[in-house]
C-alpha cells in the first residue's frame, strides 16, 4: 500500500499519529524495516493531519 493511500484511509489523529511515528510507536528503529520519511512524505503526513484537524475542528 502506498503512503497516499494509507493518508486517505485515516480518519483519526490517533491512528495518523501511530503511522507518522511508527518507529516510536513500535520502538522498531531498524531503518530497513521502517525507513526514516522523506521530506516529501513528511509533507504528506502533515498535511493530512491539517485536514483532519480542519474537518474536526481540532488543533
């Protein structure tokens, strides 16, 4: 599953917290099972987090 799907499957910060931050999440910091994000998908994340916020009104 690509990144983009998965941002659009989300519907709560939670869960797109545990996805932004899986490597705490899981305390798996071996970069050949989770890659650090580039900056692109980093970007991704975080706009979907400002969607999610806008949606349900939350900072």
């Amino acid at each position: 599953m690509k990144l983009v799907d998965a941002l659009k499957s989300i519907e709560d910060l939670d869960e797109l917290y545990g996805l932004a931050n899986r490597r705490k999440v899981t305390g798996v910091t071996d970069d050949k099972i989770f890659p650090k994000w580039t900056e692109e998908e980093r970007q991704l994340i975080l706009a979907r987090k400002y969607e999610l916020q806008k949606k349900y009104g939350r900072k």
